[in-house]
C-alpha cells in the first residue's frame, strides 16, 4: 500500500554547534588529520549553514572525496570510527533539506555506489586463491592476498550509502508529490528525492520544460563551444529510471514498464518496415562506425541498432512518467490543472491519455478536478 508523507507540529531540535573556523580555507592535509565521523558530521554542518547556497558545493565534494581517501589510506581498520547510525536531530533536519543539499546527496550517493561496487569486486578478486609460483605448474599450494582493509572499507562505504539513502528517503516522503512518485513502481526513495531536487516548478509550466532540461528533447543539441543544454544530473537520473522501468515490467502492478514493452513492440515493427532508413542514414553520415561493428551492419540495411531501439521505447515510458509526475507537481504547487499537452489540444485524432496512476488515493482532489476537466472536454466535443 502507497505510503503517505506525514506531517509533525514538534519543535525542531537545534543543530550542532558550527566549528568557529568553518570558513577558514583548508588543505586536504587538514582533512586527512579528521577522523571519517568528523568529516561527515562537518558535511552536515556545511549544509545546514549553506541554505542552499551552491558556492558551498565544493566543499563538500572536498570532504567526500578527503573521507573517501582516509578510508583507503589507512592499513589498521582498528583505528577507525564506525559511521554513526542516523541521529534523531539528522533524521528532523533530513524533512527540510534544501534542493541544493537534496541534489548533492543525490550525487553522493551515486558516486559511493559506484565507489562500493568497485571496492567489492576488488574484495571477490583479492579472495580468489593465488598461485605461490606460476613455475610450479599448478602443484604449489594457493593462498589468497590480505583484503581485510578493503573488506572494512566496503563495510563501511554500504553503511555511508544506507544513512545518505535513509536521509533522502525522509526527504522525499516529506512532500506529496515524492509520496506519489515512490507509488509507481520501479521509482524508490533516491529517485524520487532526485526529482523533487531538481525539478522547480515555477520554472516549468508545461512538462516540455522538463523534458528539455532533462535531455530528452531531441531538438535539442549541444554545440561545440556551447553551454550544456540540459542538466546532466537530471539526465542520468532519467536513464536511471528508465532502467528501472525495464526491470519492473513484468510485474503485475507495474504500469511504465508495460508501456516500454508496448512502444519497443510499435518501434520494433516501424524499423522492419524500413520507417528509419532516413534515420539511419543521417547517422551513417554524421557518426564515425566501423565497418565490422553492429551498428554498422543495421545502419547500412536502413534500421536502427537493437540498442538504439531500447533506448527510444524507454525515453518513451519515462517522458510519460514525467508527464504525470508534472501534472502532481503542478496540482501540489499551484492548486490548479496545467495546461493540456499540446497535442491533445491541437493534434486531430490524438485523444488518448493516460490517467495518472494512484492519484484517486493520494491526491483525490486532483483526481476529482481531473474528473470535471474531463466531463468538460466530454461535453464539448
């Protein structure tokens, strides 16, 4: 069952006292001399005393990167401090995170992924026996290297990755428009704060806005020389949740999912017919490929890769999320529908929509004002 965001009239605990010298410039040797408790708790501070401010940005990135060296650096694991679990004054402070601080722990949480992700595959490889002598062909006994440095550093990177994840979990059940996003399946707890971070509202009165600043607009193109565009942090979060959506659709209460797996089948039977061969083309012109690659090999027959068809079935699915997702954004915000997709509007024949999923149990007046713009629109036709 959906969870709802729930609201507390308790009064917020004051924060930790801030270091006297927060804002004396220091060297990553200052950082280094910390214990790894310290460096988190002194992120924490720097985010609350930023206020969303970005120009605070790199100093957290230098405290990230300082904690991840620490880690790596030190030989005795003994020495160490464990990662404190969540406190009650951090889990208070996570429900008022500003977006600046939202998306850098967004970000942070992405980089120590892939950071444990590595660190456990140098473990699974430290682990494997080793041969004493490769001389010995084989008759020498096997012994596998020491990693219990790097068995702690993994410990401790997945205990770093859960808190970073409880907090963006609080964060985003703090605001509706996150309950909603968590109860389609496929989005969880890092997407959904993701969303809220980077998506502002007032600057995006119809989804077009946030498609375009999430890349997938694909008149869009980034010149040499050019400013990006789009957002990258919001593009990878797209394809995150894209992927996600591929993984759900089997599910029986998947929705976005089934819908990739309906637009790949139309793609897949568009492509047969030769529908991209201008497409095709175009790309074979424009992009350097090998003569003895995939890619190639489609292109040259007039149909686009395998891949390449995957990817435009899932923009497909995520660009409908994001739709809805809006439109709750929208709701939450202004109290008011937003204007109709422009092709609904102005397109002859298109007249299928989607409703949003979950809405009757997690917006209901939304769901009652969508119901009366639709008997509106019924009565006009």
């Amino acid at each position: 069952m959906a969870r709802t965001a729930k609201t507390t009239s308790k009064t917020k605990t004051a924060p930790p006292p801030i270091p006297e010298d927060i804002d004396t410039p220091l060297g990553m040797d200052d950082f280094l001399s910390m214990e790894p408790v310290d460096l988190v708790g002194d992120m924490i501070s720097i985010m609350r005393r930023g206020n969303g401010d970005p120009g605070r940005t790199p100093e957290l990135f230098q405290r990230l990167e300082a904690l991840h060296q620490l880690m790596t650096g030190t030989a005795d694991p003994a020495l160490l401090t464990p990662i404190q679990k969540l406190t009650k004054d951090i889990k208070d402070a996570s429900r008022t995170l500003g977006k600046v601080e939202a998306r850098f722990l967004v970000d942070a949480y992405y980089a120590m992924q892939e950071n444990r992700i590595r660190t456990k595959h140098q473990v699974r490889s430290l682990a494997e026996p080793k041969k004493v002598d490769d001389n010995d062909k084989g008759l020498a006994a096997h012994v596998p290297e020491p990693h219990d440095v790097l068995e702690w550093l993994f410990t401790q990177e997945e205990t770093l990755e859960k808190q970073i994840r409880g907090a963006l979990d609080i964060y985003s059940l703090s605001d509706v428009s996150g309950v909603w996003a968590r109860s389609v399946k496929g989005i969880g707890p890092v997407i959904a704060a993701g969303l809220l971070a980077n998506i502002d509202i007032t600057r995006a009165p119809t989804v077009g806005h946030i498609w375009r600043f999430a890349g997938l607009d694909p008149t869009s193109v980034w010149g040499k020389g050019q400013k990006r565009p789009w957002n990258a942090s919001l593009k990878r979060l797209c394809f995150l949740i894209g992927e996600s959506f591929v993984k759900v659709s089997n599910r029986p209460d998947d929705i976005y999912g089934k819908l990739y797996k309906s637009r790949k089948e139309w793609e897949q039977a568009k492509n047969e017919k030769l529908d991209y061969a201008d497409q095709a083309k175009f790309s074979l012109e424009t992009k350097k490929f090998g003569t003895d690659t995939d890619a190639f090999k489609w292109y040259t027959q007039g149909k686009l890769p395998p891949a390449r068809i995957h990817l435009r079935a899932q923009r497909r699915a995520v660009k409908l999320f994001l739709a809805h997702f809006h439109e709750v954004l929208y709701w939450t915000y202004y109290e008011t529908l937003p204007p109709n997709p422009y092709v609904l509007d102005h397109v002859p024949g298109h007249v299928h929509r989607l409703e949003i999923p979950n809405v009757d149990l997690l917006l209901p007046q939304l769901y009652e004002a969508k119901l009366r713009a639709q008997h509106e629109r019924s009565r006009k036709v």
